[in-house]
C-alpha cells in the first residue's frame, strides 16, 4: 500500500533539487519521473499542472531556508545580534546551502518574468516573509531600546536582503565569499549606526 503523502514529498523534494539546479523552464517532467521513479500519471495525481508543482517546490525548498535561518536567529537574545545572524547565514549559504542549488528565491525570482506570473507571485510571497521577518527583528529592536527609534524599517530590510542576494549572486559566480564578506562587512557597519 502506498503513501500519498510520502509520494508528494518525493516528488517535491527530487522536482525541488532539479528547479532549483537546472532551472524552472528547462526541467521537463520527464526528467521529474526519471528522478522520482514515478509515472507522469502518479505526478499529475498529486499535482495539476507543471505549474503548480513549481510553485509548491518552490515553497517547500523556501520553508526549508526559513526554518535553517529561524533556527539562528532564535539563538540570539538581542535585535542586532538577531541581524548578524541574518548576515551569518547567507554568508555559509555559498559553502553549504540548504538547498541544492543556492538560493530558492533567488533563482526563482530570476526565473520569474511576464511569462511566469504563478512562480513569480510565489517568489513575491517568499520575498515578503523574509521582508516582514526583518522588519520584526527591526521592531523589536525599537521596543526594547536596542535600536534607534527613528530607523526606516522597511527601508533598513530592503537594503539588507537586496545586499545580501547580490552578494550571494556575486560570490556564485566568482566561486568564493569575497564580495559576500565584503557585503557583510558593510552591514556590520550600518548596524552600528542603527544600535543605541
């Protein structure tokens, strides 16, 4: 007797590492039942459309960063020691991503274009959890007279994730960390001018 929910997972976690690999448009569904080991039919009884199995793997694959980088930043007691582990974490993710691959939001996102409205709405979604969860670290830190009171939230997030993807972007191609170490260095340096 077969589990359906062990089947999906399968099928999420093996389509997950292709999308993310190969890339979104270039993975068939071909190379899904070559990697899971299941029929085309079985794919398609667990997901309407190619589509839909790309923005579900998407997902799983952003829920698996989010929960790697929760699990830093919980180990933190104060807003800016919150941040750096922020920094810390996209600084290891060249040597030892989460995912394979690098960066699910990153690599859809890039992928993401008129063409692709559903991968690109889901990629909005990834991007404003991450967003949102940075401008929480950034309350806090004002509530309890960590950080400055004054700070543009929204602006402080969107700096630090489009500097922090950049850098990861970067260091891929160069194949080391130099300019995610140089991104980082920066950061470190914003931070102290936020920090009471």
């Amino acid at each position: 007797m077969r589990n359906p929910e062990a089947t999906r997972e399968k099928i999420l976690k093996k389509s997950g590492v292709l999308f993310n690999t190969k890339g979104y448009k270039a993975t068939s569904i071909s190379e899904i039942t070559d990697a899971t080991g299941f029929t085309k039919g079985a794919i398609y009884r667990h997901f309407k459309s190619k589509q839909e199995l790309e923005m579900e793997s998407l997902f799983q694959m952003s829920l698996l960063m989010m929960e790697a980088l929760r699990g830093r930043i919980k180990t933190e007691t104060t807003a800016p020691d919150k941040l750096k582990a922020i920094f810390r974490f996209f600084e290891s993710y060249l040597g030892k991503p989460v995912v394979k691959g690098g960066c699910p939001l990153m690599n859809a996102a890039i992928e993401a274009d008129d063409a692709h409205p559903g991968l690109r709405k889901a990629a909005l979604k990834i991007l404003d959890m991450l967003h949102n969860s940075v401008v929480a670290i950034l309350e806090n830190g004002i509530r309890y007279k960590q950080l400055k009171p004054d700070i543009d939230k929204a602006y402080y997030a969107s700096v630090i994730i489009a500097a922090l993807e950049g850098a990861i972007m970067m260091s891929k191609l160069r194949g080391n960390n130099a300019d995610t170490l140089r991104v980082i260095q920066h950061l470190e340096n914003q931070l102290k001018d936020l920090v009471l």
